[in-house]
C-alpha cells in the first residue's frame, strides 16, 4: 500500500499487497508515526546544528524535506480515516 501526495508516492513500511496478511493498520501506522517522530526530531537537531557549528545546508534542508515529506504522509493518512468515519456516521441503519 502507498500514500501518493502529488507526484510523490511514499509506500508505508510493513505494508503488504491489500489482499495479503502482513501487519495490521495498528502497527503500519504505529511504525509512521515514530519514523515521523524520528525525522522531525533529527531536522531539528541538524538545524541546531547548523546555527551553532558548520553543517553543510544541504544536510539541513535534506533533514527539513524528509521530515516535511513524513508530516505529509501523516496528515494524508489522518485525512482519509476522518472521511472514512465520516461516510460510516452517514450510512444510514
């Protein structure tokens, strides 16, 4: 399974064929949250970095976009599960 935001195309890690076994969603998106977390945390840290010794700006703006690129991913994944939820309370009984 893959998130696609834009021309971008991100595959979730674990994430097998839809019809498969593999991991469930739990895991799958346990898992994305803490490489979010991981990204996030090290942008920041390249970027101390950067204001205090010198770090190349390449390193630092590579850091900002995977960490940008993981939030994305997130937030895409937050937006279909709220639509989702929506369309269930919308079904009728």
């Amino acid at each position: 399974m893959t998130i696609k935001i834009g021309a971008l195309t991100t595959p979730l890690p674990g994430a097998s064929s839809l019809g498969g076994g593999g991991k469930g969603f739990e895991s799958v998106f346990r898992e994305t949250v803490q490489q979010a977390t991981a990204a996030v945390t090290k942008a920041e840290a390249t970027g101390r970095d950067a204001a205090v010794s010198s770090v190349d700006v390449h390193q630092v703006a590579a850091a900002l976009t995977d960490a940008e690129t993981m939030v994305e991913s997130l937030v895409a994944i937050r937006d279909k599960l709220v639509a989702a939820y929506n369309e269930l309370v919308r079904t009728p009984i």
